[in-house]
C-alpha cells in the first residue's frame, strides 16, 4: 500500500497554536472579501436595486446551473491600493448549460463599473486563464468604459481587453456578451468583438460616444435609445443578436447560446470511482506553523487533499528536503513537488528535474506546493555547483508544457520561489493560503544584508558608523518586507489567484484540474540545455 500515514497530533500544543494562528488570519481575510462582495456599499446597491437592476454576483448566480460551484478568482484585487476591494469585477469559472466557461461581470455599484487600473490587471490574468484553458468567454456587461480621472493608466493598456476577446476568438474560444446597462466609449468594444450579444429592451446601451459627447463633437441631438438602445441595436444596426425582454431574459438567452455550442473538452477524463482522503480537510489549519522557520511535513497536506491519501513517493530516500511523487487528485492523475525543510539543495534541484521530465513524457499535470526559503548558499554549495542544479530545474519548469498548478503553503522566498513554478512561470493557477509569504528574502534578512553592506561602506570611506540609526533602518526594513510578503498584499497586486481556505485546498484544485482539461494535457520532450 502507498496510502500515506498521518502523524499529525492534532492535540499538541504546536497544533493548537498554528489552528489559533490560522482562524485569525482567516478572519482578516473573511473582512477583506466581505468588502468586495459588498460592491460600493449599501447606498449604491441600494440604489442599483431600486432601479431594478441584479447585481454582478445575482447575474451570475443565475446564469450558472443550479446548485454548481463557482471559482472566483482575483477576489482582492486592488486591495491595498486607492480603489475598492476587487477592482469592480467579479471574475471567476462557473458551469453553466454543463460547460466550463469563465465569467466576467462588471460590478455597475463601483463607479458604474468604470474599469480602473487594477480592472485591466484583472481582466488580463482571467482572460489569460480563459486562453490557457479553451474555457468559453460569458462577458456580463454593465460598465461606463474608462474611469477617467485614471485615463493615463487605462487608455493605452486598455485595448488588450479587446485584443484578448479576439484573438479568443481567433483561437475558436466562443465569446458571449450579455449587456444589462451602459456599454459605453471603449466599452462598446466588449459586445463588438464578442461572437455572440444579447441586449435587454430599453436598458442596455451601447454607443461609443453618448448624447453628451455627440453633442460636443457633431452638434448632433440624441437621446440614448435612439443612439445606442438595444432595439436600435436589434433592429437597425444589426450588433445585438439577442433581443431580451429584461435581465432573466437575457440569462436564459445567455444559457442556450452556450446549450448550442457543442463545446467539449480535448483533456483527460477523471476517474469515475474516486475515494476521498482519508483524514480530515479540517486538519491543514494547523499544519503550517505561525512561525515559517519551524519546518512541517508537506505529507500532511498531501494526505489531506489527494483521493485515498494514495501517494507514490519518488526517490524517497533522495533529496530529502523535496518531496516528489504521483497521485490522483478527484479522479485527475497529478504529480505532486512539496517542499519539506525550507532549503533546496543541488540533490533536490537534479530530483525535481528528472521528476518534470518525467510528468512531461507522461502527459501528467503538476503540483507544487511552496514552504522554500530558497536554493542553498556559501562555499561548499557553490562549489558543488547549485547555481548549474538551480538552473536545471528552473530550466525544466520554464520550458515543461503539461500544465501546472502552485499552492503557497508557507515561505516561497528567492529563486525557490521560481524553482516552483511562481507567478513569472506562468502556473495555470496560483493560490496561497492565508501563512504564506513571499518576497526576495526574509525581511530580517534583507535587512540585515542592507546592514552589513552601510557598514562596510562607512569603514571603507573611514567614516563613524551610527549603530542607533542602523537599528532603526533594520526595523524599518523588516517591517516594509513583512507587509509586502503577506498574501492580501500580493494577492491585491493579482500575484496569486485568491487566497484560500487550506480546508477548501482539495476542492480548489479539483476545480482547476477539470478546467483545464477542457484544453489537450501535453508534454514535451524539448528543454534548454542542461548544465551538467
């Protein structure tokens, strides 16, 4: 049997106190997600029911099959910065008429909707998501095109919206269109180059100037229906396909468009039979110790999330700091590189490599879960060539094609960070959960690098060295590296994909691996040369 077997004292004082440390900080996050589900406040969707309008997240509700989960994505986008929680979008993949699609609704309570930085950051991670994975493209459209006041960091990158929902397109991803309201300026684009649009009587309204602006530029006199309504659409201009009655309306319509595609997936089939884990989800709050520098057994966690807690272990007995092996994952095969003590050495480096090729020649998605401070450092390591074994694996997860998916765990600090596959390595997902942290290094490490270097630079100039203000520097340091390094900060700079539940880990990732099987599962044989 290869079932793993668990050691996890759920009773012992360390356990209690990271479950304690864990609870907290997933409070924290429960805030921060409440703020983007509450849009622009009480006024606002007040205001917006009033009119008798849903709200982003009641559209999609509807539009997905009954009872099916949703996989929001980027959910504390912009946090940390000058605009709302969640960057006036709601984005995520849902099932709708059976099929996988990615959808993405503009939140009319924020500004009407208006795209701000970070809603162009957004939409770019998801519709990248959408072209990695063949998903279908549902825009559910109510959003006044630019927010001007930022139009300097909207306008010029802001076009690659458009250029995305083409080349979907292009690529013969369908593209559908349901607008509830305004559609307006460069917004028109989204129902203008999508495959299918469907325009609700007497509330959609789509032109690329309004009234106002006709006004300006032309001298022209015109209300919104007659310049932009969906019954001029339907009747005159020919750009709403659909014509619906009201809001309901144009979900169902929404539905059969997708009903009619015939899309089907080109990945592989789970296993029908599939055996939950056998121990319990509720367990990984206390796998991941408040304090990173404590190590923990990522086995744990595998255990925890794969079918069975069945685990085929590879080179075991080889570099030992990673642990390597192949598992099914709800009925998907998946090979799994679970980082156990932190550092990675030349022996892990050269296992992870083999291990990759390996996944690759059997068309076999991967795994990586993040708890690494990095590669090791000092003579005896360089001497042992751990940049060339670094290499490698970087090598190996830079050029590997089967698709991989990244959970931060714990540390994910340096180039480890990039060994296992970070966001600059294009993952097609990449979650953290609530411990995690990532940065260049430590912060008391980094700080302590700026230290001796001042140091050595005051001696070298034969200058007094002020050991008051160095303290005071150092603190500074590690508590600007500290904040950075959480995942609310990262994950509001869109450098993960959400930050999870740990018990929602096994789900999350099912949901994943079913998304992207909708595209083919292929390897490849072709690497950069490797430095032996």
């Amino acid at each position: 049997m290869t079932v793993l077997d668990s050691t996890l004292d759920t009773t012992s004082e360390t356990f209690v106190a990271a479950r304690k440390a864990m609870e907290g900080k997933l409070a924290e996050i429960d805030a921060e997600h409440a703020k983007a589900i509450g849009g622009g406040g009480e006024k606002y969707v007040q205001r917006h029911h009033e009119r008798g309008k849903l709200l982003a997240r009641e559209r999609i509700e509807l539009l997905l099959d009954e009872d099916s989960p949703f996989l929001e994505l980027a959910t504390l986008a912009a946090w940390g910065s000058d605009f709302p929680v969640g960057a006036s979008l709601v984005a995520g993949i849902g099932v709708v008429e059976g099929v996988e699609c990615l959808v993405v609704a503009n939140d009319p309570t924020v500004r009407g909707g208006a795209s701000n930085p970070w809603t162009l950051k957004k939409s770019f991670r998801v519709h990248e998501i959408a072209e990695q994975n063949r998903l279908p493209v549902i825009s559910l459209v109510e959003s006044g095109g630019a927010d001007l006041p930022t139009q300097k960091e909207v306008f010029i990158p802001g076009g690659r919206m458009f250029r995305d929902l083409t080349r979907a397109s292009a690529a013969g991803i369908p593209t559908v269109s349901l607008v509830f309201g305004n559609s307006t300026a460069g917004g028109a684009y989204i129902p203008g180059m999508s495959d299918h649009v469907v325009m609700v009587r007497e509330r959609s309204k789509v032109f690329l100037a309004g009234p106002p602006l006709v006004k300006m530029a032309t001298g022209e006199d015109a209300d919104d229906e007659s310049l932009g309504g969906a019954e001029m659409h339907a009747r005159t201009s020919g750009l709403a396909d659909y014509f619906a009655e009201d809001e309901q309306d144009a979900i169902r319509i929404g539905r059969r468009i997708v009903r009619r595609l015939g899309w089907r997936k080109q990945g592989p089939q789970p296993r029908a039979d599939v055996l939950p884990p056998r121990y319990a989800d509720e367990d990984l709050l206390g796998v991941v110790p408040d304090d990173l520098k404590v190590p923990f057994d990522p086995r744990e966690v595998i255990a925890r999330i794969v079918d069975d807690s069945d685990f085929d272990e590879f080179k075991a007995l080889y570099g030992s700091s990673l642990v390597t092996g192949w598992a099914e994952l709800h009925g998907y095969p998946i090979g799994i590189l679970a980082n156990a003590r932190g550092v990675l050495f030349s022996e892990e480096a050269q296992k992870a490599t083999q291990f990759i090729q390996l996944a690759n020649r059997s068309n076999t998605p991967l795994l990586f879960l993040h708890n690494t401070t990095g590669y090791m450092v000092g003579r005896e390591y360089e001497e042992g060539g751990i940049i060339k074994h670094g290499a490698m694996m970087i090598n190996a997860v830079s050029n590997s094609t089967v698709p991989h998916l990244s959970v931060l765990l714990g540390a994910s600090y340096g180039a480890g960070h990039y060994g296992m596959c970070g966001r600059a390595y294009d993952p097609r997902f990449l979650f953290s959960w609530p411990s995690a942290k990532s940065a260049v290094m430590g912060g008391a490490q980094l700080a302590g690098v700026v230290s001796m270097v001042s140091k050595a630079s005051a001696l070298s100039r034969g200058k007094p060295f002020d050991e008051d203000a160095d303290a005071a520097l150092r603190a500074a340091i590690e508590n600007q590296i500290e904040a950075e390094s959480l995942p609310m900060f990262l994950s509001g700079r869109i450098y993960d994909d959400g930050v999870i539940d740990p018990r929602d880990t096994r789900t999350v990732l099912g949901l994943c691996l079913s998304a992207i099987a909708t595209a083919p599962v292929e390897g490849t044989e072709r690497f950069g040369v490797f430095r032996m």
